[in-house]
C-alpha cells in the first residue's frame, strides 16, 4: 500500500487546476442505462471510483469506452447483459446503488446488492427503496439484494423525502424521467451535482424542472437518447485545495473554481482570516497575516457547509487562535481525522457529533493513518503545516477521490512525495 510522506512549513504560490466532480461523475455514468444511444460525459476525474463504477457497468453490458487519459467517457447500453449488480463490486463504492433506478425505468427489473455500511455510518438506503416505491416499484429483500420490479413500467408520483438525500434523490430523478406520467419530488437535495445530473438528462430529451431547488419537477418521457454533457467541477476539491495556501500561507489560484459552489464554505474561510476572490480564471486564496481565528462549523445539506469539507476545515482548525467548535450532523461517525490529528499534537475532544478544538500554535509531523478519502486528505493539508514530517498510510482512500494530488500540491512548492509498499 502507498503512503504519502509531506514535509511542512512551505508557502504555497501558484495555481491549481480543478478536476471535474467525482461525485457528479458517479451519477452521470448510470445515466447511460436509461438510453440505448451513447452518453459521452467530458471533464470527468481521473479517480479510482470512476473506474470502479465502469467496472460496474461493464459487468452489466455497457460498452465504456475511455479517452484521453480517462478525462472522456463514453459509454453505450445498446446490449445490456444483466440487470444484476454483484455484492463484489456493489461492496467497494456505495454509489453503485444508483444503477437501481435506471435500470429499473427502462428494462422494468433490476437486482443490486445492498451497499452495506462504511467508515463514516450506517448509510441505509432505505429512502432509495421507497421513493421507487412511489413510483410502483415492487422491492424484495432477498439475502443481501434488492431485487426491483416495475411489471408495465414505472408511473409519475408525488414523493416528499423525510430528509435530505443527495443519492436518493439522484436515483429516484432518473428513474422518474421514463416514468408514465408526472412525478413530483419535495424536499429534494439541492446539491450542485442533482442540478448537473438534470442538465445532462435534459439533454437527453427528458423533462426536469425544478433541479438545483427542493421541489423538482419530472415529466416522464417514452425514451432517452444520446448526449454530450461537460462533467461540473469539483466542490470538495476545490474546497480542500481553499485549504492548502490557507493552512501553509502564500497565495494559490484554483482555476476552474466557482464561489456560488463553496459559498457557505468560503464564508467561513473569510471569518477564519483568509481572502477568497473570484476572478476570470477561478478563486484565488491568500493568507493573511498572522494566526487564523478559530471559528464554529456546522455540517448540513446544500447551501450549508460541506460534510465532505469538515476533516479538511478541522485540519485548518487545529492551529487557529482560539477554541472553534464543529458539529456534524450528516453522518454519525464522521471524526475519526481527530485522533489522527491529535498525533500530530493537535488538541480535540470529540462528544458524540461534537467536535472542540482548541487552536495550538503549530502541529508536529508523525506517522498517521487514513481512515477514508476526506479524512485521508484532511491528514495531507495538515502536514503541509506541521513542523518536519508527516507519513500518510494507506493512502488507497485518497486516489478514490483526488487526482494526482501530489503533482497538484508540489507545483505550487509544497515537499510531498508518494511512496509505494514495492519501492
Ligand atoms: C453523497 C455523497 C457523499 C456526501 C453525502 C452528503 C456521492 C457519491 N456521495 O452521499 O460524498 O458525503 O452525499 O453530502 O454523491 N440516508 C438514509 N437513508 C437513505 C439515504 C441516506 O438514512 O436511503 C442518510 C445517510 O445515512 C446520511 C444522510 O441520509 O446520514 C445523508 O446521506 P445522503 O445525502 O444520501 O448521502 P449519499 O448520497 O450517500
């Protein structure tokens, strides 16, 4: 297994490029089930879970074709092969349920295997079950599997979530767009990538309207076709990038970057100390000068602060002047970076969903551990500037989600290297 080692205490000037959304590219990709022409999706991330979601779709008869280096896919479900998604592949990567929904709108039967829990909670996907539900889907449970049915189709609905889901919500807004009728979703997520995902079923001849707001609107179509839909960047990298010149000082541009995208995040940063400004080529971030000011945080739903920001902010945190507070109320188990980060003399004490932590002047590298893709990249931001070393372990976490991020971090003059267990 590779690890990562980083040396602290360099500024970090320069400019760093934002890959497109991996959490919009694995939406996007079970898209092509609903059509049998092609859906190429351009600006996608170079990302193992990228991978392992063509791994998915092959193993169903999608045809998955990757160029230029992976940052295009194009993907053909003229000959679907089966409509099962295996517990081996399902069991890696829990967007994988967001085939259920497609498959079942256009062939009427599908079978998933339930994801199962992960590092940072239960993770149910019951919301999943009973908005295809709504939609007339028969669900049994049978060892592990979801097995679906829709005998004669799916049908237009009303489905008011109970709470937020940004892949409930995906996957019932697929499955709505070849439903008979009109399907109305309440309290939808409002997350960045629903608003992508509807923009490129849009684009394949479906009727949404509402994306990107809580009430979204689905006029069910006979059939989808092909289309070529630009992958939205990355929010939670750019968000982790914000982090690094404001963690190391210096200034960074984060091309390709967007406010409207981390705007809650982006406020937090301003009251923390650091300079965000949007210009013609992305956000540009400065430190201050001096210590940064603790400040508190809360996790929630689109517009609100990130849950997938929240091991990264906490790394910034940890040398704050002053006690900050951060609650997370995405995910029950989501601060295990904090006793990492305590090895590295921060100080944290964690009560249930609660966080407090009390800013010190600097952190110590020390040999620590990843324990999932935020928190492992939360580990590297923090390196950047603790004081001499820090070795990331397991590092397999972070290439699910951040591209070539050592390349990224030492352009701008940070000392990162990967090292791997064979050399
Ligand atoms: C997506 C993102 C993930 C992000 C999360 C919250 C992808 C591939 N992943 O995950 O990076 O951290 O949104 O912004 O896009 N829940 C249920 N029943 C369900 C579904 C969800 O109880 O059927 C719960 C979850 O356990 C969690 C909360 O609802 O506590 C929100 O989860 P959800 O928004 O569905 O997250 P994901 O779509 O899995």
């Amino acid at each position: 297994m590779d690890s990562i080692i980083v040396t602290g205490g360099r500024q970090l000037n320069g400019q760093i490029p934002i890959a497109g959304a991996k959490n919009a590219c694995l939406t996007l990709m079970p898209a092509t089930l609903l059509t049998d022409e092609p859906l190429t999706l351009t600006n996608a991330p170079r990302l193992s879970d990228i991978r392992t979601m063509s791994v998915l779709l092959e193993s169903l008869g999608v045809e998955v074709s990757s160029l230029q280096e992976g940052k295009v896919q194009v993907m053909s479900s003229a000959n679907l092969t089966s409509h099962k998604a295996d517990y081996d592949i399902v069991r890696k990567m829990r967007a994988s349920i967001l085939v259920l929904g497609p498959m079942l709108a256009r062939d009427h039967q599908a079978v998933v295997s339930l994801p199962g829990g992960c590092a940072i909670g239960a993770r149910p996907v019951d919301l999943h079950l009973k908005g295809l539900e709504a939609l007339g889907a028969e669900i049994e449970l049978i060892e592990g599997y979801v097995h679906a049915r829709a005998p004669g189709g799916l049908r237009g609905a009303v489905f008011e979530f109970p709470f937020v889901s940004v892949g409930a919500t995906e996957n019932i807004l697929m499955a709505a767009t070849l439903a008979r009728g009109t399907t109305v979703l309440k309290n939808a997520a409002r997350e960045p990538e629903i608003r992508d995902l509807a923009d490129c079923l849009n684009a394949m001849g479906a009727r949404i309207d509402g994306a990107g707001t809580s009430t979204i609107t689905i006029e069910g179509v006979d059939a989808l076709h092909g289309a070529t839909h630009p992958v939205v960047i990355d929010r939670i990298e750019l968000g982790t990038y914000m982090l690094a010149p404001a963690i190391t000082g210096g200034e960074v541009e984060l091309l390709g970057g967007r406010l409207d995208l981390v705007a809650a995040f982006a406020e937090k940063l301003d009251e923390a100390g650091i300079n965000v400004a949007e210009g013609e080529n992305g956000l540009k971030v400065t430190r201050r000068n001096g210590r940064v000011n603790a400040v508190n945080v809360e996790t929630a739903p689109f517009p609100g602060f990130p849950t997938d920001l929240q091991a990264q902010m906490m790394a910034l945190l940890t040398t704050a002047e002053g006690v900050s507070v951060l609650e997370e109320r995405i995910f029950e188990n989501r601060f295990m970076h904090a006793p990492e980060l305590m090895r590295m003399g921060a100080e944290i004490e964690v009560h249930g969903g609660t966080a407090t932590v009390t800013g010190v002047e600097r952190l110590k590298g020390a040999p620590v551990m990843a324990t999932d893709l935020r928190a492992s990249v939360s580990l590297i931001l923090a390196g950047l500037g603790a004081e001499g070393e820090t070795v990331v372990n397991r590092v397999y976490h972070l290439d699910r989600g951040y591209e070539r991020v050592e390349e990224k971090l030492s352009a701008c003059g940070a000392k990162i290297e990967r090292v791997s267990e064979n050399g």
